[in-house]
C-alpha cells in the first residue's frame, strides 16, 4: 500500500480517516501493518501490501480461489491478445489515452485483467476485490508506483465519496447478493465529471435453456476445491463433444451452449493448450458462484437515472453494458 493512498482512504463503517500503525515497509510501500481510526476503534491489517477490509470467507470465496489458480490466464500480456483491453475500452466508450494521470477504481478487479490495461494507459489505479483474488492481482502487478490493491466490500466502500475520476465494475456486479444495491454503491465514488462503466449478464428467456442456471443450484453448494476437481474431471470429456456438436451445420453453435463447458473454439483466436485452460477455468466461474442474477438493459437504464448521471447509454454485446457521467 502506497502512504498517499490515505488521502482518500477512510473507515468503512465509520467514515472516518485512517493511519498507519506498525507499519513495515518495502518496494516503495506498506507491505504489513495496520490501520487505525482516529478514535482507535477499529483497526484493519494491512497483509503482503494489501489492506484488507473483509475477511476470507465470504460469498466470493470461490473468485479467490480460482483467480489464485488462473492467476495469468486472461491477463492480455499473458495469453497474447486484446481482450481485456477491448472489453474496457467499449465499456467505457472512451480512449485509452484519455485514463492517462486520471484516479481509477477498478472494483472486482480479479486477478488484474483490467488493472494491467489502465496501468498501461497511465492510470493511477485502485484495484478492490471482496475475495483473496486480491493476492493474485497483487502477484501479477505489484509492486507498481501506480497500483493499490484492497480487499474491500462492495457494499462499504472504503474510501472518501467522490474520489475517482472513473469507475468501472465488469463481470462483478450480477454475483452480489443484491445487484441493485451494489450498482448504487458506485456513483457516489465519482468525482464531478468522473465516468462510470458497468457490464451485466443480460437476463434472457433463454437463460432457462442454459444448464449452468439449472445446475447451479446444486453445484454452488459444492466446497470449492471438490467442484474444481469434478470441472477437472468434466472438461476433457465434454469439450471435445461439444467441438463436435457446434459443427453441426446451421445449428451447432447453439446447441454446444446445452453441453455445461465453456468452450471458445472458433470465438477467440487461443491455442489448443489455452482453449482446455480457459475451458477449465469459465466452466468453474459459471457453476462456482454464491449469486448469479442477470439483469435487463431497462434495469441497468433505470439505475443510472435512479444515480443521476449523465450521458447514459446502456446497449447489449453479450453481456448488457452501462456507461453515463456524474
């Protein structure tokens, strides 16, 4: 954690600012120590640079657990592509360039996905997570002069209202207990002007057809670790049947969708390698998650001008995405 951070950093249920006590540092920052409120009524550790405002078991336990196993695969340095940094860029409906010198508050930042884009783009980023997910992110972008990683909730938000120039909140927001609530919770982080981006999945009738929705009610009550084993066991089987199956003419692409495995064959250029790791890894985020709700694009309109931004635009690319102004 870098020392300046504490200019904007408060107490999430109090409001009040933070210092630092005990602290030990290293690469330019606070690597362990604690922070203290003012009044001394609560105390928050700061562990391998990290503040860490929620504890290990959560609802989001599952995101830390398999960012801390992929923790480099949908990094667009790793895999050689662009994906993140073309999902951002839509999202926000803006430049790269124009997040240079700007403050950015990634929330659910994962293992770094979206982070790695805007510290390139030469924003000073916060990067939060409710889940260790943080520890990933943290090994894959740390030490950086213009990173700091938190694990916070979204729920309370642990900063000064108002200190962000843009926030965005992508694959997050629908694995939250109360996605309404959540949603709201971002507004209140901008600055005057600040631009907030958020994605969704889109609630569709045919999501009934989908098996991930009618076997999550069984598989999200799975321990991680026995879940991940049973994807491991799954995906060699059910990959190559549902090659098979999406090259049905006419058809085939949307039939696979019935076979429970995330396959991208034919929709992103990976490798044979990359296709079995990416296959392993979404099949797991699609059956792991606590919370799965998908919502429309009149709800997510509905919410920015519940929020009073500006600006607003919400469109469908497979996910529904929302942007607007404050």
């Amino acid at each position: 954690m870098k020392t300046d951070l504490l200019r904007i950093l408060r107490c999430p249920e109090t409001g009040s600012r933070l210092r630092v006590a005990d602290a030990r540092e290293s690469n330019g920052g606070i690597e362990n120590g604690t922070l203290v409120t003012e009044d001394g009524s609560r105390q928050y550790p700061i562990v391998g640079h990290i503040p860490r405002f929620a504890s290990i078991e959560n609802y989001a336990k599952s995101f830390g657990f398999q960012w801390n196993r992929f923790g480099k695969t949908q990094l667009d340095s790793h895999a050689g592509l662009t994906l993140s940094r073309d999902r951002l860029i839509e999202s926000l409906g803006c430049r790269l360039q124009d997040m240079a010198d700007k403050r950015v508050l990634d929330v659910g930042c994962g293992a770094g996905r979206f982070a790695e884009v805007a510290l390139a783009a030469g924003a000073e980023v916060v990067a939060l997570d409710y889940s260790v997910a943080t520890d990933a992110c943290w090994a894959n972008l740390g030490p950086h002069p213009r990173l700091n990683v938190i694990q916070g909730d979204i729920y309370a938000l642990p900063f000064e209202p108002g200190s962000f120039d843009i926030v965005y909140c992508l694959g997050v927001l629908q694995h939250t207990p109360d996605v309404k609530r959540a949603f709201m919770a971002l507004p209140r982080q901008l600055a005057p002007n600040g631009r907030l981006a958020v994605d969704v999945y889109a609630k569709l009738l045919l999501n009934a057809l989908w098996p991930k929705y009618w076997l999550r009610p069984f598989t999200k009550r799975v321990r991680e670790d026995r879940l991940f084993k049973l994807v491991q066991i799954m995906v060699p089987w059910l990959l190559p049947l549902s090659n098979h199956v999406g090259r049905i003419s006419v058809i085939g692409r949307k039939l696979r969708y019935a076979i429970p495995v995330a396959n991208y064959e034919g929709v992103i250029p990976l490798s044979d390698t990359q296709l079995r790791e990416w296959a392993v890894l979404d099949t797991f985020d699609m059956l792991s998650p606590k919370h799965d709700y998908p919502q429309s694009a009149k709800t997510v309109q509905a919410w920015f001008e519940e929020a009073q931004l500006r600006d607003i635009e919400v469109f469908r690319r497979g996910v529904c995405i929302g942007r607007g102004t404050k």
